[in-house]
C-alpha cells in the first residue's frame, strides 16, 4: 500500500514541476512581448538628409534633439518668428520646438547641428514614462520650391 502512494506522491511531484516551470515561460514571454519596450534602451534615429546626434529626454530641461544638415547645402525650415519652428514636430507632443545652434532656421547650412527643444509638458511626459514618437521636418533645400519631409523616431525613458 506505500507503494502506491510514493508513486502517486512522485507523480504529483513531477507534474507540479512541470507546471511551475511552465507558469514561469509563461511570464517571462508575457514580459517580453507584452511590453518590448521593456528591453528597447533610447535611441534617436534621423533618414537622410539629416544625421541624429545627442538626444536628451527630462523633465527638467524636456526633449531635446541634436539634428545635423547633412543635405550639403543650406536648407529653409518653415518657421513662425514668435512661437518657434512649426516644422518640425515629434508626434504627440503639441506646440512648436525652440530651436538653438544654428544662426538662422532660414539658412541651416550644410553640416551645422541644429538643438530643437519641447518642454516635457508640451509632450505630456513626467519622469519615468516612455516616450515613443516620430519625428518629421518639412524643408526647402537649396533654391528649390519644393517642400521635402525628413523623418525619424526617437524612443526613451523620460529622466527626472
């Protein structure tokens, strides 16, 4: 009679084990698809013709981004003088960055690194969340008249 309950005991054992271990693939799948971003450290990413440099993501001082003119030659950003540049936008965040480094948003020349800055308000972003957006620039390169797009995303932790 012993013998029956050791092997039931045993069997009990080998399917709780097996179950555990199961419950814990489970979680740790969930983790990872359930919230990739989880794993995704900051990155800042800019398509041609347009080079990502720093990036930045706080309260304190809000998102800012370090943009190179790579288009090599001096290109026109949309502007309104009084609330900044309305051209260049980061999808979710609201009103107009200020921009610095650069002499005049009307002549970015080639190779000039650009700063654009939207407070963490304007992006709806405290310490702690992330913040996940892309990024899009309409220009007039050169003498052209034609309006072009340059896009990119920016990805990160905001930081107190």
């Amino acid at each position: 009679m012993k013998k029956k309950g050791q092997a039931a005991l045993e069997f009990l054992m080998t399917y709780g084990w097996a179950i555990l271990a199961a419950v814990i693939v489970i979680g740790v799948l969930y983790f990872l698809i359930g919230n990739p971003s989880n794993l995704a450290g900051d990155k800042f990413l800019m398509a041609a013709p347009f080079t990502a440099g720093e990036h930045a993501l706080s309260v304190a001082n809000g998102i800012q981004l370090e943009v190179i003119n790579g288009a090599g030659k001096s290109i026109d950003l949309d502007n309104d003088a009084t609330a900044g540049i309305d051209s260049i936008t980061i999808a979710g965040c609201t009103g107009n960055p200020t921009a610095t480094g650069i002499a005049d948003i009307n002549a970015w020349a080639a190779g000039e690194t650009a700063t654009f800055t939207w407070t963490a308000a304007n992006c709806g972003v405290a310490n702690g969340d992330r913040l996940n957006g892309n990024i899009e620039i309409s220009y007039t390169a050169g003498s052209s008249t034609l309006v072009q797009i340059g896009s990119g995303s920016i990805s990160g932790t905001v930081r107190a």
